[in-house]
C-alpha cells in the first residue's frame, strides 16, 4: 500500500504519465542517459526513482511502461518507515516546485 500511495501522489503532484513512478527497474536509450548526466537529480532514496522520470519529462522524453508483477514477500517487512515516507513527500513537494 505504502508503493502505491507514493506512486498515486507523486503522479498527481507532478504529472507523470506512469503508474509505477517508484520501480528501479528502467530501460533508458542513450539519450536519455545523457540527460540525466547533464541534469543530475539533487535527491536521495525512493524519491530519487520519481524525480528520474520527472527531469525526463520535462526534458521532452517519452515514456513507455511495460507493466510487471511482484511477488509477494515471504519474510521481512518494508523497509519504509515514518522518516522514510515523510521525506518521500517532502521531496516529491521540491521537485514539484524546483526549476529544471
């Protein structure tokens, strides 16, 4: 649940164009690579994941999701916490209101 808030509210506050803002599972052509070496993203953690597609976006890239299941866990438990979701918000807030 906790994924799929954070996918919900960053795609509402920064209008991406993908359901799973969160994955680290991303395919990149050259180009987009280079955009991102000239235009690094400034945040840490899970944010990182959504300001990646954010500074693509507004970069002019466009976005293909290929959609895959994971299965569920059988042992532990998220690693986010209270900290973790609250500096996920807070961030996904800066890059709304950053200039890229």
């Amino acid at each position: 649940m906790i994924s799929r808030g954070a996918s919900w509210f960053s795609r509402t506050v920064l209008g991406l164009g993908v359901k799973d803002t969160t994955t680290g599972f991303k395919a990149l052509r050259k180009s987009a690579v280079e955009c991102l070496l000239a235009h690094p993203p400034r945040t840490t953690g899970f944010v990182f994941q959504v300001e990646t597609l954010y500074i693509l976006k507004k970069n002019g890239f466009k976005m293909v999701e290929v959609p895959f299941d994971f299965e569920k866990r059988e042992k532990g438990s998220s690693k986010m916490g209270n900290g973790e979701v609250w500096g996920f918000l807070v961030g996904v807030l800066g890059i709304r209101f950053r200039k890229y």
